[in-house]
C-alpha cells in the first residue's frame, strides 16, 4: 500500500503533442497575473503560484482529474505525503501514516468531488528548513486506501519547493500535470495557437529559450506570456531563466511537436526489425514494429538523444513498421540508441543484441567497463549498436550433434557453476564435464532479463545477451570450446511470457497492464502457470519474434538445441486461474500443437538436427504427436526417484514405469527423463532429512544415502533415451532448493569432491555416462521385462543380440525375490567384471541400497 512510483532523474519534461504549427502572437510583458489564473483547470489547483516552504498555501483538488480514482467523491478523504532529494527519486520524511485515518492530514470537503488542503509545508513535515529537498511528493486516498488519486499515467503527484525568500520561476502555461517528469495528454489540431506562460517569485529579467535560441524576454517582469508558431517537428527544449539581485533561477520543459510521418516501404535489404548494417555504403537502417503508433523518432550517440526531424522514421504503408537509415557514422566506433514513440514513450530496440541498463549495469564490475558510458541524456535502457564489433573467428565451423537417444545432458545455471559466473570461467570447467563423460549443455536462460542475478525466467530483451556472465565473443569462444570436446549446447529459452522491462510489452499498456491493442500479449494470461505478461502465440506478430529470436541464436552462436520453458502455455485456450482445476489445463490442444510443430519447422529449415525439446509436462496424447514429429519433451522423474531414494516404496509411489517409452504410448523414447532439475528438490537433501531406516540402516546416514544415489542414478541413466542430470547432483549437492530463496544464488561446494564418498559418486555417475554413450542399446533398446513398482526394482534391455539387465534394492531391508525367466542364465557384472551363472537360479538377494548392472557381454567403456 502507498507503493511510490519511481521518477526519473533528469529536468522536467512536458510533452504536447502538436499535428501541425501555429501562428505567431505578440509578447505579452506583465505583472498581471493572467498566467496564473490558468491554475484554477488543473488535479491541483494553488492559492499561490509557488508552493514555499515557509509560508501557508492551500490546495484545492478537482478529482475528476488526473486518474481521476476518486471522482465525485463526498467521503473522508485523505493526504499521504513526503520529501523527495534534490536529484532524487524515493520518497522520504513521510510524516503521514497509510494505515491510519489521521484528522492531521484529512481533506476538507467542498463539493463532490472537490477538496481542499490548507497547510505549511514546514510545520506540516516538522522540519526546520527544506534543505536537500527539491520537491514535495503526495497522494490522496480513501478511508481504507482501496482508491488512490494520482495522475493520469497512475504516477504520483509532485510540487517543486520553494524556499522562504529563494528566487524561482516555473512554467505556468500550457496547464501541466504535477508530474515528474511533466506531462500533459493535451492535444492541439492544426491551426491551434500555444500560449508559454512563466511565472518569477519577484520582479527581474526573464527570459524564455527554444532549444538555446531566446524567443522573449522582458527586463523588469514577474511573469511574460509568449505565443509560438512550431515551425519544425521534434523535440523543442524551453527554458525559462530568471536573474535578479546577482542570481540566476531556471527552469526547463520541453514541447514534442507531430507531423505526419513520411509513409515509405521498407527498402529492400533491410531487416523489419532491429539495425541492419551496411559497411559498403556507410549507412546503418533501424527498424521497429509498433503498429497503432503515430510517429517513432531514433534517438543516439549521433543525435544528442533528441528527436530531430532528420531521424523522424517512416511509416510502412501498412502502417506496421517505423524505419530510418542514417549515414555518417563513424565504423570504428560503438553508439547507444533508442527510439522515442509517440513523443512519451522511451524504449529501447526489442531486437537489441546487447543493452545498457542504468540501474542494474553499475554491479557488473569487470563486465561494465568493456561498455559505452550511459548516455547522460537517455531515458531508461538502451541499445548498443557496435559498429567497430570484429568477427569471431570459429575454431569449429561444422559440428556433429550426438544422436538425440544418446544424450547425456547437464543443465547448468553459470551464476551458481562458478565463482565469478563468467563464460571465460565456465570454459575452463569443461575439464570437469568432459571427465564426466556428458555430451550436452543445456544452459538455463541467458538472454537479458530483469535484474542482474536471477535464474533468467524474467526476460526482458530475447535476443540481447545477459552481461552479467559476460559479452558476446565470451559466450561464442565457451561454445566453441565446447564443440572441440564433442559437447553440444542447448539453449533454455523462454517464450511464455515477458517482463515488463521489454520494450514489446511496454509499447502498448493501459493503466500498468497490456492493452487490448498489444499485437503480442494477451491482456490476461490464458492459464494458470504465468508469470509476467503472457504471449499470444496465435498472432502472427508474435510468431515473426519467436522465429527471428531463434534464428539469431542458431546463426550468431551456433546454438545446437533449444529447451522451451513453459511450452505447455503457447495456447490461447482459457485454461483458467486456478492450479487445483487443471482440467482445461490438461486438455489437447490442436492450436498449440501447431504452432510448436511451427516453430519446428523454422528451425529444422535452418539446422535440420538442431534439438527441440519442451518443457511441455502435458497429456499424453498431446506429447506423442510432438514427439511423433521429432520433438524431445521433459519427462519429469522427481517425486517418483525421491520416494524411491528414500526408501519409501508403498502403493507404487516410486514407481519408474514412466522411464519406458511403452507407459507413454510410444516406440521410441522421445523425452529426456531426469530425477533433478532447476524446479525440484535434491535427491540428496530429500533423503538426509526424510530418508527411511530399519535397524542400523539409515538412509539419513550421508554414507547410505550417497550410495542411494548411485543406485538412482543407475536406473536413470540405464534406461533408454536422452537423460538430463541437474548441476551437482553427481557429487550429491545437498543444498534445499529453498536456501536463500527458490531462486537465489546456492553456494558452490567444489570441495565435496575430496570427500571419498561423493567422489566415488562422481566417478559412478561418470561410467554410466560412459555406458550409457558407448553402447547402443542405450539408446533405445528394447524392453523385455521390468518390475520396478516395488522396492526390488528392475528391467532388461535387448538390441542386436545384446541384453543389459539392471537391478537395484530401494528397500531398507534385505530383499529376495523370485528372478524372471528372463534373467536367469548367464551374464556379466559391469561393476566388478566377475561372471554370473544364473541358470540354475530362481532367486536373487540383494541389500538394502544394493545394485547391479548385468549383460551378455561386456559393455563397452
């Protein structure tokens, strides 16, 4: 409650929007004050026309205004206000209590929807001098704080300060908001005349300036009213300067002033969205697509951040795309960029490939001065345009992918794997993933997202890299050096939904959610897993991004699989909003089918073995036809092996049925089976807090329960298909997936590789990969027979005259069960290479935690 929105730093900005100019009007030189009286139209309406620090002023409220929350109000109702810095931008000194219902700060009524506030700003904050404050920041709420007034853009309310005696001046006409930045949605239609009028705290020189020209002035005035004839679009910068007794006072707002946009088709050549870079010619176009806008102006390096007619873009004439392509750049150098749309609104590129981010850029260290500084005179985040950027040049041009029933997958997350969460780091830890024996990195989201140290599932820009682990030849030298060790990459990539910090979802917002018009987003989320603003994947518009975000990663760092988050949400069946009636949630979907085998079919035009796999979790119906068309999908093992691993057996809830293709009504595996992922608790930590015991068998014993890793991560691995394994858990990572937050940092625990136990963990996890990697039958061999519902578990494989048998106690107690005919005869262990003769025998005993790899033959290793 009472939640301050954020002001940006910089001189207050007034943006009018103008379609045409106006004709010009004599300087009006007074003392009169006729400027003033234009107060009385506003949200906050002064008895004085400057708001000073020691005197008593009175504010009266037209509540129709504004947002106008509490219009025709005739009940009690309430002020809640504070300081703000001079440069600041968090409220401070907030003498009023949300929660209560003071008389102290109570609005004296008038009419409906009409109040009043009589007060002296320095007994009323109980402060003996404004020092350091530079404006008084304020909100007007009901009884219980359900309704808050606030401007138009649902931004807080602010007044400058004027301290007793100081000298002051301040923009009275047009009528503005108190806005900071200043703003106002007043319209002028063509031949409209535009009135400037100032207002000084005493008599002195004035003075006002368009865009460092002087257009009035008068010697001896306490306000001049001046009207203008816009002869140029753009950005117009006023001033207005006062200088008595030896000081100067100014103040600044600025007029954006519309014409028509140039309707022009896209040139041939150059991209629909993002830069397209042309050295030949010297020449750099930009694009953007904002259908429903009125103008787009570029903004940069090259243009003082300010919107000049030379950089007004272009209109497509089916009104869809802004482009403008500009020459004169310097190729050796790297520029900063944005767009200006409408005259309000200051995004950055969507299409960027790398940004700056003011507040969060500054915590980069090492990273942040490999950057261009950020612009003094930007808004907000902006892209990088480097066009002195040199070509990496690829060790290895051409990779072969494992075949996808041979994948041994690692998802990582770089801020957690190493130290100093860099990809110069993480190369070097190849050494470690290679003795592993796995043949794929699956890299948890690294594209920019909100923040700096966030699992990355809060995208904010899809196609420009997250410097927090580093810059762009940094990630393409990791992949290269992961493709000279036979390991592919996989990219985890999130088109569910985006974060409000994307330029897509902030083009198009009404009162702080998506509007209607939003050519990507749906206004509400059409299920119940969402998290930021929910994509439509039936617009076209949408479908352009996804497949043009793909085709950056695949083209610019040869990305060698995509592992889509939240698959199952690229549906615009409502599914509902509650996670207990997952009904509709659970139903096929033909639409999302189709659009997945869609995106598919961009993909596989660009790299025909490139990986597809998703986090679909669906039924499976749905999942056998995306798997019928050669899509991967995350087959999640967890609850299942945690009870298992624990040694709690009862009423099949550690079934494993699921790792056979057959119990998903398909031939072939087609989903990558893991026990741990990102999402789900460790194995290890499950089994030393909850683990089962009898007698002096404790699965709490760290001891016992690594070796119940083993015995899990031999059921995972041996069974057919792709696998994943989730950092760490080779060497039994036992920190709870709720240490410092789900998704906080983890601490790194490298040195549980010298303990013994967890090591000889690691070297089992790494000869099952070896196994799993060197032996077809792996890959999907037949299943013959299985029984892995009970705590004595196990299955037998057969492929091209090979037979794999794998057997495991998860019980706490010594098991004895009757062998299936199957299993009896003659076979060898893989663990200790000694000879079985099982021919004769009927039974088999095991310990509790006890396991065994048998084949016909020796396996390969």
């Amino acid at each position: 409650m009472g939640k301050h929105i954020t002001r940006l730093i910089g001189y207050l900005w007034m943006v009018v929007l103008l379609s045409s100019c106006a004709n010009k009007k004599d300087i009006v030189d007074t003392e009169q004050p006729s400027v003033i009286e234009q107060q009385g139209t506003g949200l906050v309406n002064l008895s004085s026309p400057f708001l000073f620090w020691d005197r008593e002023i009175t504010l009266q409220f037209d509540l129709s205004k504004g947002n106008a929350a509490l219009k025709g109000s005739t009940a009690d109702l309430y002020l809640h206000a504070g300081l703000i810095a001079v440069n600041g931008s968090e409220w401070q000194h907030v003498v009023t209590d949300w929660s209560k219902n003071d008389i102290a700060y109570k609005l004296k009524f008038i009419a409906s929807g009409l109040y009043s506030f009589t007060f002296t700003p320095a007994k009323f904050l109980n402060l003996s001098n404004a020092e350091g404050f530079g404006q008084l920041a304020f909100l007007l709420r009901n009884g219980d704080g359900s309704l808050v007034q606030r401007n138009q853009n649902n931004s807080d309310l602010f007044l400058p300060l004027v301290a007793d005696n100081a000298q002051a001046i301040r923009f009275v006409s047009p009528m503005l908001q108190p806005t900071d930045p200043i703003t106002t949605e007043q319209m002028y239609a063509v031949g409209d005349n535009l009135k400037l009028g100032v207002q000084a705290t005493q008599s002195g020189k004035i003075s006002i300036w368009d865009n460092g020209l002087e257009i009035a002035e008068s010697s001896a005035a306490k306000s001049l009213e001046k009207s203008i004839s816009l002869q140029s679009d753009g950005l117009h910068e006023f001033e207005a300067r006062f200088e008595a007794n030896g000081k100067v006072a100014t103040t600044k707002i600025a007029l954006f002033v519309q014409t028509k946009p140039a309707i022009a088709a896209l040139p041939i050549g150059v991209n629909p969205n993002g830069t397209t870079i042309n050295k030949e010619k010297g020449q750099v176009s930009f694009a953007l697509t904002a259908p429903f806008k009125n103008s787009v102006y570029l903004l940069g390096d090259f243009n003082g951040y300010k919107a000049l007619p030379a950089h007004a873009m272009s209109q497509t004439p089916d009104g869809k795309t802004w482009w403008v392509t500009i020459s004169n750049l310097d190729f050796s150098k790297k520029y900063t960029y944005q767009f200006l749309v409408d005259g309000q609104l200051y995004i950055a590129d969507p299409y960027a490939e790398l940004i700056l981010d003011p507040q969060n850029d500054s915590a980069l260290g090492r990273t942040s001065t490999m950057l261009p500084a950020y612009p003094e005179a930007a808004h907000g985040i902006v892209g990088i345009l480097d066009l002195a950027a040199k070509p990496y040049s690829w060790k290895i041009d051409s990779f072969t992918k494992p075949a996808q029933g041979d994948l041994v997958i690692y998802e990582l997350l770089v801020r957690d794997f190493v130290k100093q969460h860099q990809y110069t780091t993480l190369k070097d830890s190849l050494t470690y993933l290679k003795r592993l024996g796995i043949n794929a990195v699956e890299l948890m989201p690294i594209q920019e997202s909100e923040g700096n140290s966030t699992w990355g599932y809060n995208p904010s820009f899809h196609r420009a890299l997250d410097k927090y682990y580093g810059l762009k030849n940094d990630l393409k030298a990791y992949v290269d050096a992961c493709h000279e060790n036979g390991i592919a990459v996989i990219l985890d990539v999130v088109f569910n939904h985006a974060f409000g910090q994307s330029p897509l979802v902030q083009l198009y917002v009404e009162q702080g959610n998506v509007a209607g018009n939003s050519p990507w987003f749906n206004t509400v989320a059409k299920h119940p897993f969402n998290v930021g603003f929910d994509f439509n994947h039936e617009s076209g518009y949408t479908q352009t991004f996804v497949k043009d975000v793909l085709t950056y990663w695949m083209q610019e760092y040869k990305i060698d699989g995509f592992r889509f988050d939240l698959s199952k949400g690229f549906t615009q069946k409502n599914s509902g909003t509650s996670e207990n009636d997952l009904s509709a949630w659970n139903a096929y979907d033909a639409s999302r089918v189709a659009i997945l085998k869609q995106y598919q079919q961009h993909i596989r035009g660009i790299d025909p073995s490139c990986y597809i796999i998703l986090e679909h979790l669906g039924g499976d119906q749905e999942e056998m036809e995306l798997a019928q068309s050669g899509m991967l999908l995350w087959n999640n093992m967890n609850v299942v092996f945690n009870e298992a691993a624990m040694g709690w057996n009862a009423n099949n809830g550690s079934d494993l049925g699921r790792l056979f293709a057959s119990n998903h009504g398909m031939a072939q595996p087609s989903f990558v089976s893991y026990m741990e992922s990102h999402d789900e608790q460790r194995l290890l930590f499950k089994c030393l807090n909850y683990g089962n015991s009898s007698d002096s068998y404790t699965i709490k014993n760290l001891s016992t329960a690594l070796k119940r890793m083993e015995l899990a991560a031999l059921f995972l691995l041996a069974s057919p298909g792709p696998k994943m394994i989730w950092q760490f858990g080779e060497y039994g990572y036992d920190v709870s997936i709720d240490e410092n937050g789900r998704t906080g940092e983890k601490p790194l625990l490298w040195s549980y590789l010298q303990q013994d136990d967890r090591r000889q963990l690691f070297e089992t996890y790494a000869k099952l990969i070896r196994f799993k990697t060197r032996n077809n039958i792996f890959q999907n061999g037949n299943i013959i027979v299985t029984g892995v519902k009970d705590a004595m578990k196990y299955f037998l494989l057969e492929k091209d005259g090979q037979q794999v048998g794998v057997l495991g106690n998860f019980g706490v107690e010594n098991a004895t069960f009757t062998l299936p005919q199957a299993l009896q005869g003659q076979w060898v262990d893989n663990f200790t290479g000694k000879e079985l003769n099982w021919s004769s025998q009927s039974t088999l005993s095991l310990l509790p935690g006890q396991y065994q790899l048998i084949s016909k033959t020796k396996l390969n290793k």
